[in-house]
C-alpha cells in the first residue's frame, strides 16, 4: 500500500471517530502501534460496535466485515464503514445483527 493510500484510510478513520463522537463520546482511532489490541477493529470505544473502516476508490468488498473480530455470543456486532470516491459512506453489518437492532 501507497503511502497516498494509506493517508487516505487514516484519514477517513479519523473522520469516522470524529462523527461517533455524537454517540460514542470516547470514539477514538485504533493506531497500529496497538494492532496486536485491535482484532481487525479500527474505531476504539464504540460499545458492542466493533467497526473496521475502508476507503478505496471502489467500495470494499463486503468480505472485509470477516476481518472484525469479536465475540458474538457477548453481543458485539462487527461492522464494516466503507467509503468510494464521490459516494456517501455505507455500513455493512451482518442481517441478524440488523434485524436485533431494529426490532
């Protein structure tokens, strides 16, 4: 990965801290010296949210909510936040999960 590429996804970690704040007021990015903490989950201090966050030119592919991981027996819920040029960002979570938080 470019480093272009790389301040790209940085970047767009922040702006997704940035706007849970709203929610979760300790939302806060995962930085890579804590990767060994992380489990594939980019955003810290979000509750039972386990979210990882990509920004390429395209959308991610949905695969990547496979690289969340988390425990969800306990409840949490993996969600993949992802961003294409000249899009609005999309959030994909596991139906069950959508289901749960709606109903």
């Amino acid at each position: 990965m470019g480093k272009k590429s790389r301040t790209k996804g940085h970047s767009f970690e922040r702006e997704i801290a940035k706007d849970l704040r709203e929610i979760f007021p300790g939302a806060r990015r995962q930085l890579e010296y804590h990767e060994d903490d992380c489990h594939g989950v980019d955003i810290a201090n979000t509750g039972k949210f386990k979210i990882q966050c990509k920004r390429f030119k395209d959308f991610a592919p949905i695969r990547k909510i496979f690289e969340v991981e988390c425990d969800r027996e306990l409840g949490d819920v993996p969600v993949l936040v992802t961003k294409a040029d000249n899009e609005e960002t999309m959030v994909v979570l596991p139906f069950e999960d959508f289901k749960r938080l709606i109903g």
